[in-house]
C-alpha cells in the first residue's frame, strides 16, 4: 500500500489517459471537478467542516460514516455517504480557487489509491490545513496516505508535459530563478502568475511542484540585489 514517486507518476498518466480517452494527453488544464464527478463518479458537496478545535479542508468517505469534528460536541458529528467528498465552506470564497482544486483533487486521489488497497484504509480521508508531508518525516499510515494523495494530486492537476510546454510557450527554455524565501524577480513573477492561473492551482502549490520536478534555479541575495534595478525598470513589485 506505499507507492513511490514512480508509482504515482505512472498511476496519474493512467488515469489522465483513461480520462480523455488517449494517451495523447492534450495541452488542457485538468477540469478536476468533471474528472471527480463524471470520471471517478463521486458526489462533490460544501459543508461546515470547521468547529472550535478543529478545521478540515476535504473529507472523503470510502463508505456510509460519520465525521467527527469535535467529540463533545453532537452538533459537528456529521453523517457522510459512500464515496463522497466534503470540501470545507470557506474554500467557495474569492481567492480560494487554487486551494480548493488542490483539495478536490487530493481528496480524488485518496480514492484512486484506495480502488487499489480497498481493506488497507479507514472508512474515510481527511485534509487539514498547516501540514506538509515529507518523505523524510512519513511516521504513520496516515502520513503515508497523506503523502501519495498529496503526490497524486499534483502529477494530476500539474503533469510535468503541462508545465515544461507552458513554460516553453512563455519564452522560457531554463531553470526558474528562484531567491531565498521564494522572492522573484518581475519576469519569473509573471510567468509562475501565468501558469498557475492557466492550471488552476495556488502560486504555492506550483512552486511546490517545480521545486520536485527539479524546475527551479535558486540563486543568492547578492544576485537578487545585482538584478533589483533592472526588476524595478521592467515591472518591480
């Protein structure tokens, strides 16, 4: 049930082909909630998943169950059906587009990997915010969970064919330069801008990906400060 970097590489080209029909796969944006709907034939609906101790971004249930937010509390016990997924409210407002595709993405993942290890997980998923998965740092079984939903989310909403053709239609055949505490100067700004907005996705989430796919060129506040006039002349901040 612990599927490598590879294996989940692999899995999401399977399933994008699958999900287009070829394995030609087409210089489009994944539509992630017709991919969790029409493709993985899963319900998709927004709740109050937050309450005083606790707030969860996405739940998915593999069958009939009941999510509990906080245990003393009756009124956040939450009855979920089979093979549904919750997404937290607060991912409908203005500004949350990227984190709620990630979402509803993870939470499709969790159920890809569960079609193949159906006796290996709990009755249901959760994604809660404020936490990253390393490999270095994977304890748990959830952890892992977490960790291959998390991957598999990413080779989906951001293939590694996407991002180098989007790149290359941007004028852009190099490494992104990168400073430290993930500044950026005015080009590379507009084209992380450009191609999250194209693919759906949080410009966090993007850097993320282009920070596995070896994508990015991390260079030194001593370059950043000899480029900073020239930023300011062709955009700046």
């Amino acid at each position: 049930m612990y599927l490598s970097h590879k294996d989940l590489h692999n899995m999401a080209l399977q399933l994008l082909a699958d999900y287009y029909g070829t394995s030609h796969l087409p210089f489009l944006p994944l539509d992630i909630d017709d991919f969790a709907t029409a493709y993985l034939h899963l319900t998709v609906r927004y709740e109050n998943l937050t309450c005083k101790n606790r707030t969860v971004l996405g739940c998915i249930a593999y069958e009939n169950t009941i999510l509990v937010l906080d245990p003393d509390d009756p009124k956040t016990h939450i009855p979920i059906d089979a093979r549904t997924i919750f997404l937290n409210e607060c991912l409908k407002k203005t500004g949350q587009k990227g984190r709620r595709n990630f979402t509803l993405a993870h939470e499709c993942s969790h159920q890809a990997v569960y079609s193949l290890f159906p006796n290996a997980w709990p009755e249901f998923q959760c994604r809660e915010p404020g936490r990253e998965y390393s490999l270095r740092e994977l304890i748990t079984g959830n952890d892992w969970c977490e960790w291959q939903a998390n991957t598999l989310a990413s080779e989906l909403l951001m293939p590694r064919h996407l991002i180098v053709q989007l790149m290359e239609r941007e004028g852009y055949n190099e490494k992104i330069k990168i400073y430290p505490m993930n500044w950026l100067l005015f080009f590379e700004r507009r084209l992380i801008r450009t191609m999250a907005d194209f693919l759906g996705v949080s410009k966090t989430a993007l850097l993320i990906r282009l920070k596995q796919l070896d994508l990015l060129d991390y260079r030194s506040w001593e370059e950043y400060l000899e480029e900073e006039d020239f930023d300011l002349l062709a955009g700046g901040y």
